[in-house]
C-alpha cells in the first residue's frame, strides 16, 4: 500500500513510521510514501510551513478471515448437525445463505436446515472467506420415535376397524325362512275347479 501525494505535499515530512510498535524503515519515492507489509502503522509527519507536527494511524490488512466449521469440511457434504466457530478476527461479518436466500444464524448455533450453504466472512478490510457445503435431510432419533409412534397408531386404527367389522357381521341377524311344503299331485281330473 502507499500514501499518495495527496497526504506528503512538498511542506510535509514524514519523521518516522513505527510498525507494530517498533521503528520502521519506510520509503518515500515520487512523493508517496510506501508501506508494505501488513500491521499498523503510525506515521508522523511534520508540517513545515506551521511547525506543528501530526501523527496517524494505518492499518493494512490483506489476510482474510478464517472460522471453524464443526460437522462439515468446506465444500463437504453431511446429514450432521454443522455449526461455525472460532473466528480468526474482531468485527467480522458473516453472511449464510441457503438455497440462494438469507438465513438467520448466530455463531455457535447448530444447523438443523438442509440444503445447499454459501458462508461469507468479511473483515473490516474487506477481504473475505467463502466456504461452502451441503446439509441434507436425515432423521433423528426424535423423527424415528414420532414416525415409530405413528406407524403404530395406525396399526392399531386398522385392527379396530377389522374388529368392528368382524363384530358387526357376527351380530347380524339371519331371517328365518319358513318352509311350506304344498301337497299337490298335479292331477287335475280331480280337481273340481279345473276348466275342461
């Protein structure tokens, strides 16, 4: 990084830059004053037309911010829990999407949600880390026992049913049929009202 001429007029002297506390050798070419190294800096500088003498700090900072997936490797896929931790800097911010839409985490958090995640975390800086992974469905030892518990309720639906069915045509009442026996020998010459 450097200073541009804009900071070291011709009546501004830069009288020492200490770097992480400690003197720094800097170099001044065509008015701009150059620094290299990430850290933080403290210029001083004088003005020669006023005498008086300021100083001012710069931080550089060109290594983006890490943190610590917990379930998952980036660019992984898992049926686990995943959460994030131990970010590497202050004042960061981070970003999670899900299948393309904001969604609303605090770090240390466990995931529960499927689907495809893009994490973004940006320094103060502006560098920043991309990590991605997949989160796919799978059942917990909760979603077994009410599935479990479920399956059995229908069971047992069923057996009612078949009980009450079973029952009710146990119970029905079968109608007598009385039989009538008719004595006819089919000869009509004795039958007094037979037409001839």
């Amino acid at each position: 990084m450097c200073i541009r001429d804009s900071l070291l007029q011709e009546n501004i002297e830069v009288k020492s830059v200490i770097k992480d506390n400690e003197n720094y050798e800097f170099t001044i070419a065509d008015g701009r004053l150059y620094l290299y190294d990430e850290g933080l800096y403290t210029v001083n500088i004088l003005d020669n037309n006023s005498g008086l003498e300021y100083s001012f700090n710069i931080t550089i900072d060109t290594t983006p911010p890490t943190l610590e997936l917990v379930g998952v490797e980036n660019g992984g896929t898992t049926k686990n829990l995943v959460s994030m931790k131990n970010i590497s800097e202050e004042n960061c911010t981070l970003v999670v999407m899900v299948d393309g839409m904001y969604f609303d985490y605090t770090l240390g958090e466990e995931i529960e949600k499927s689907g495809q995640f893009i994490v973004t975390l940006t320094d103060e800086a502006g560098n920043s880390t991309t990590y991605t992974f997949e989160r796919v469905y799978s059942l917990n030892s909760a979603s077994i026992a009410v599935l479990a518990g479920l399956g059995v309720l229908v069971i047992l639906i069923i057996i009612l049913l078949v009980k009450s069915r079973h029952h009710y045509y146990k119970e029905e009442t079968v109608e007598e049929i009385e039989e009538t026996t008719v004595t006819d020998d089919f000869n009509d010459e004795n039958d007094e009202n037979a037409e001839i």
